[in-house]
C-alpha cells in the first residue's frame, strides 16, 4: 500500500524503453505525483526547459543524447534551484556508477525497480530539495538585510560625518589614523577650536561593534562640539557627556575616552582619560615620555553625583607632541594571533629620535606586525605650534548686530559653592558677543576673560604660588594641589564687572575682576625676566598682550583690562 505524500511532485521520466517509461510511470503516479515523460536526452532537456519539473528520472543510455549530457543541461538549465536527477541504470561497474554522479546527477537506482526503494528515494530526494529552497530563501533574506544594514550604515555615517568634519581634523599639527568605518566599531574622534584657539580634542571607544557601539555618538558630538564652541571646559563638558550618556544608553554600553585641552598660548595639555590606553607626551629636545594614564571609569557608567571630572595639566614646549591611541593599536594581530602588545608600542618609543616622525614610525610598525591595521585602529598625535599656524577661530553668528546694547554695566559675585563646580566664562562671552563691534575680538577677549578668572580663583581665592610652575614637576603639583584645595573650598569670592561705554561709532568695554585672596605684586612678576619666570606669569603678560589696556591695583586683588572697536562700516 502507498503512503501518501506530503505535497505531490512533477516528476520528469526519461527513458528510450517505452515499456520502462511506462511502468516507472504507473509506479509514480500510484505514489501521487504527476508525471511527464521523454523517450531521449534531448527530449528530456526539452521538457524540462518547458514544464520545470521538480525531480527527474533519467536513463543512462539513450540515442540522440545520452542521460550524462541531459543530466548536464538540465543542472546548468535549473541554476541555483535544486532538481534532483536520479539515474536509471542497469550499470554495474563502479566506474560507470561514478560517471552517473560526474555528470550531476545525486543518486541512481538499478533495474528491475522495486517501488518501494524508488518510494523511499524521492522522499530524500524531496527533502533535499526543500532544504536547498529554505537555504536559498535564507541566503536571500540575509543578503536582503545585510544590504538595508549597509545602506542604514552608509547613512549614518553621511550625517555623522557632517558633524564630527565640521570640527578642525584638518588642522595643521594634527595626523591621524582612522579606518572608514571605525565609527561603526566604536571608535570615535572629535576635535574642535574653542574661543580662544585653544583646541579639545576626544578619542572614544563604545562598547560593542556595528550600529549599536555607534548609537551614543551623536549625542556625544553634539555636546562636545556645542559646548567647545560655547566655551566650556574640559570639566563642565565632561559631565555633560557622562550624564547624557548615563541617561540614554542600555546599563552595558559605555565609552571609554581621553578628552584634553591644548592651549597654545599657555603652552599646556590638560587631560582627562576614561578607560582608554595610556596616551603620551613626547618631548621634542629630550625624547622623554609623559604617560597619560586613565585615572577614571568610562563616560556613562557612573551617576553624575559619583562621576570624577579632575584632569591633569602638563606644560608644553613647541614640538612637543601628544599620542591618543584606541585599544586596536595594542591589539592588532598578526597571522599567528600574536598581539602586537604594549611592549612592541614601547619599542617604538624607544628607537624614536625625532618626535616630528613618531607617528610615521608607529604606522610603518604596525604594518610592519601585520602588513595592516585592523579596522577598529584610531590614532592621533597633536603637536604643540605657534597659534598663528593654525588662524584664528572663527564663530559664526547669524544676526547682522543691528540691535547690540550700546550703554550697559552688568556686575557678579560667584562664592565659594559657585566656584567649585560653575564656569562663568560661556555665559560671560555670549553676553559680550551681543556687542557687534566686539565680535571680531572674540577669540582675545575669551582669553583675557579666562585668564583674570584663572588667575583670580587660583592665585586670589585657592591661594595657589605660581612660582612651583617653573618646571614640569611643579607644573604638575601646582594642578593637584589645585584640584584639591577647589574641592575643600569653603569661603571666598570673585567678582565681576563689566562696563560697556560708546565712544564716536564704536565703544569701549571695561573688565574688573576681584578677588578675596592675599594679594600679590603685579609688577614685580611683570618684570622678572621670562628664563626667571619658567613656566609661571604667562598669563599676565599674556593679558596685557591680547587687551588695549590693562592694570593692577588694591596689591593684585583686583585687575582691570579694556577693550576698544571702531564704527562698523
């Protein structure tokens, strides 16, 4: 008795017999297929390429063209799609069995025939044939999908692009490494001028790989490049990240990052690091190494109230560089599934004698490791340069100025609990910027703004020495000690006035700052001789350089600078 199929089949039988044709007809159809026959090769072929049967009976030897060659056109005719060709042979030899299966077909089956065996083989011989069509379908769902990922990548990355390109990558003392699609592993690198022509620059790393690792970098972009532009520092910007990143990710992603601050008038880097390797300072005359080790846990991990914002200060000479360098560099491989490790890194350093070529060498070593880098290696070096190599920062401004305050004074005090966490200065430049004659002084008057207040809350209320900035070492204990004594703060004040006066077409703004310290002798610093001074008093010198007038009065405890513009034509 016949066992009923599962779906019926349209099987192709091909056989110069008529009285075999017939018979295996009789038989395939009592297992409920339909049935198309052929007397020869050609003929098989020919049917085959009109009615598309599913499975295919095919005799050996046959005028006019062989079971071999139709087994051939009839695979070449069905492509991708699987149809089983089952040889009907009364062959014996293993040879010729061999040239059954060459030629394509997947099984055979010996005369006489016993149906159940032929039964038994088109079962198989149908499973395979479903597998193969699922296989296929999946192939092409994969495909399918795999393309709508690339195209939502490719456009993610257009539109990222608009926004980490319109930072300054471009700039003059930067090189740097970064695959195509290192945002879509994670890595993320963003540089941007603040006011004063100081430079932020982060290198991150998310968590993951793919679209995923690549979901915070926006927000990211978007609060770096807006508050460098404000004017905000390394600190305020850094919990501003961290908070929206707490806020927006799953509880497992994170990114790791070294943000830091170049100042080229200053001649300093500050640094913070989250996680990431150990960046460097390299110093152009000595070849000496700064490491800048992470101090912190990754953006987003912490809550705001227990997220750390200290960061380090190095001074800087000119030619001096600074490497940030993604876990991708350590952990490029090789063919033998060999890191190239920290100390292979080290030894870059080491047979370093020029720091204007370090990063050349470090690309020549990794291509050297592996012949080249993996996809998810992000690298930057920033050298310390004269800020007229890089031009001035430009800020934008959408209104013509037509409706500038003229005749105004605005006064501030900031105590002890403000000046621990608040930054004054991006509120005070965007009410300065309303001046329209003010405008193309931005990029001074920030400076000078930041340096009246740096000079008033370190040396006036922290009570800081600047004479321990003379070499690094002391660089280095003047920013700790300052850290330390802003966060035990407890009493004191800076204040603020500003004075705006038209004069003719144009006008005249007057700064005041005080402070509640002890005071100390503008002049005398003023006068020391700059090898005297070392790395201390850059900052008034540099306030009477950027300012049309500036002075000290009340034993330095209160500093006034001006600034003047002409009508506008």
């Amino acid at each position: 008795m016949n066992q009923p199929v599962d779906e019926p089949l349209t099987v192709l039988i091909a056989d110069d017999n008529m009285t075999d044709r017939m018979l295996l007809s009789s038989i395939v159809r009592r297992q409920g297929h339909s049935v198309l026959t052929a007397g020869n090769g050609q003929e098989a072929v020919e049917v085959f390429r009109q009615q598309r049967p599913q499975l295919v009976l095919l005799d050996a030897m046959m005028p006019v063209m062989d079971g071999f060659e139709a087994a051939r056109q009839i695979k070449q005719l069905a492509g991708e799609a699987l149809v089983p060709v089952i040889f009907l042979t009364s062959l014996t030899e293993e040879q010729a069995l061999v040239r059954c299966l060459d030629a394509g077909g997947d099984d055979f089956l010996a005369k006489p025939y016993n149906q159940v065996i032929l039964a038994a083989k088109i079962k198989a011989m149908d499973r395979l044939r479903r597998l193969q069509a699922t296989v296929l379908e999946q192939r092409d769902q994969i495909a399918r999908h795999h393309g709508y990922l690339l195209n939502e990548q490719r456009v993610a990355k257009a539109v990222f692009d608009q926004i980490a390109h319109s930072g300054c990558l471009d700039a003059a003392n930067i090189r740097y490494l970064q695959s195509p699609y290192a945002l879509f592993n994670g890595d993320l690198l963003l540089a941007a001028y603040t006011p004063s022509g100081d430079m932020h620059v982060l290198l991150g790393d998310f968590t993951g790989h793919g679209l995923p690792a690549a979901v915070g970098a926006m927000p990211l972009a978007e609060v770096f490049y807006g508050m460098t532009a404000k004017g905000y520092g390394l600190t305020e910007i850094l919990r501003e990240m961290n908070a929206k990143l707490k806020r927006i990710l799953p509880v497992d992603m994170f990114c790791c990052a070294t943000m830091l601050c170049l100042s080229f008038q200053r001649r300093t880097v500050e640094v913070w690091n989250g996680g990431m390797p150990d960046g460097y300072v390299n110093r152009q005359g000595s070849g000496e190494r700064v490491a800048l080790v992470s101090r912190h846990l990754p953006l987003g991990v912490l809550p705001a109230a227990q997220f750390r914002d200290d960061t380090e200060v190095w001074p800087m000479a000119l030619g001096d560089r600074v490497l940030l360098l993604s876990d991708g560099v350590i952990e490029t491989s090789n063919a033998e599934e060999q890191f190239f490790g920290v100390e292979r890194l080290e030894g870059v350093f080491e047979r370093n004698r020029d720091a204007a070529s370090l990063f050349e060498e470090m690309l020549q070593a990794l291509q050297d490791f592996r012949g080249e880098s993996r996809d998810d290696v992000s690298m930057v070096q920033l050298a310390m340069v004269e800020p007229e190599l890089l031009g001035p920062a430009h800020l934008i401004y959408s209104d013509s100025g037509q409706s500038s305050p003229l005749d105004w004074s605005a006064s501030f005090e900031f105590r002890a609990d403000t000046l621990k966490r608040f930054n004054p200065l991006p509120y005070l430049l965007q009410l300065l910027q309303e001046i329209h004659g003010l405008r193309a002084q931005s990029g001074q008057l920030y400076s000078v703004l930041a340096e009246l207040y740096s000079n008033a809350l370190e040396h006036g209320v922290l009570g800081l020495d600047s004479a321990l900035k003379r070499d690094a070492l002391g660089f280095a204990s003047y920013y700790e000690q300052r850290n330390s004594r802003l966060l035990a703060l407890a009493d004191g004040y800076v204040r603020l006035h500003l004075q705006v006066t038209p004069e003719g077409g144009g006008g005249r703004l007057t700064i005041s700052v005080e402070d509640s310290g002890k005071g100390f002798d503008a002049r005398r610093v003023l006068d020391r001789p700059p090898a005297e001074r070392g790395l201390a008093g850059r900052g008034l010198s540099l306030i009477q350089q950027l300012s049309h007038c500036a002075s000290w009065s009340d034993d330095g405890r209160r500093a006034q600078v001006e600034f003047t513009w002409e009508a506008q034509a």
